[in-house]
C-alpha cells in the first residue's frame, strides 16, 4: 500500500476515533448550559463580564471612596470584606483578566482572616464548603459539581450556568481559589485561536 494513502488512513482514522470518544460530564454540562443561550453577566458588587476596563476602574474607585474597597497587594489587588456571608471573618482579594480591555475572566482569592494550621474549625476544607453555599446564595441556579484528576491529587468544584462558569479549589493550606468566566467569550477565543 502506498505511504501517502496509509498515513491519510491513519488520520482520518484518528480524527474518528476521537470524534467518537464520548464526552466526559462536564463536558456534557457546559455543552447544555451554553445552548439554552442564557446570559449570565453579573459578578458581583456591581461588576459583570463585558465591563470595560476604564468603567470597572470607575467603578471600584467609587466603591473604595465608600470605604466598600480597599487596596490589596500582589496579584489580586483588591480586596472586599465579604464576612457577614460566611461562618468566619472572612478576606476575598479579586482582579479581573481582560480581553480587549473587557472583564472576560474574574479571579476570586477567599481566606478565613482566624486561619491557623491548628485552628480546624477554619481550615480550608471549611472554607471551600462555605464559599459554595455563599456562591449558591450569590447566583442561584446549579450546584457545584466536584471533579477529580486520575491519581486524586486535584479536586476542582464547577457550577455552570448559561456562560457563568464558576470553579473553585484549594489554592494551598489557607486559601480557596475561584475563577468566575464566560464560557462563551472563552469559547470564542479558541475558535479564533485555532
């Protein structure tokens, strides 16, 4: 047989044989939220995907002169006190990602201000179930979805609904991550991308 005629058998091969594998849960979630087209642009304190860059600077200048805001350091540099939410006093750190100067991304940083390593009653294990429930309380909608790696060394909670993706996990001893994003501006990316 001829090698052009073998390797094109062998692509296209590959190309079906991936096409069929099915879809792992997840995936099969963002498929059937991102097709009722509903979106779901609100972040919080008045921030939503979509805001310009010069409006969210606006916008949170105003809440620091209310004293709602404060100035953070590092790469979450800005910081809000959300503890009448949660079960201890409570610090959240935030700073969005940009794509052509709009909020496409929002990182979200959580830490129980009594944290210690002995303190267990405020270890992240507590925070990660408590920042669900106030998530839950924030947006409503579906519930965090937990998934694994293979070798069980990562777990990362998901809530999908309509483009408001929200998935958080354990950032290290004290701290919970979450990453709030429209699935379809980052689904437009890639298409772009490839």
């Amino acid at each position: 047989m001829n090698r052009r005629i073998l390797g094109a058998l062998i692509i296209v091969y590959s190309i079906v044989a991936f096409s069929c594998q099915p879809k792992s849960e997840y995936q099969k979630l963002v498929d059937k939220e991102l097709s009722r087209n509903i979106r779901l642009d609100s972040l919080f304190l008045g921030i939503s995907f979509d805001m310009p860059k010069k409006e969210f600077f606006a916008h949170c200048w105003e809440l620091n002169n209310q004293r709602v805001l404060v100035n953070g350091a590092g790469e979450l540099s800005i910081k809000y006190d959300p503890s009448d939410y949660f079960k201890h006093p409570t610090n959240m750190s935030f700073y969005p990602k940009y794509v052509n100067d709009r909020i496409v991304t929002m990182p979200v940083e959580f830490q129980y201000k009594n944290w210690a390593l002995w303190n267990e009653e405020a270890s992240v294990e507590v925070l990660i179930e408590d920042v669900q429930k106030v998530f839950l309380e924030w947006y409503g909608g579906n519930d965090f979805t937990e998934i694994v790696n293979k070798d069980e060394t990562l777990r990362v909670w998901v809530k999908v609904d309509g483009n408001r993706q929200i998935r958080l996990y354990k950032k290290n001893v004290s701290t919970v991550r979450v990453e709030i994003s429209d699935l379809t501006e980052l689904n437009r990316l890639k298409e772009q991308a490839a």
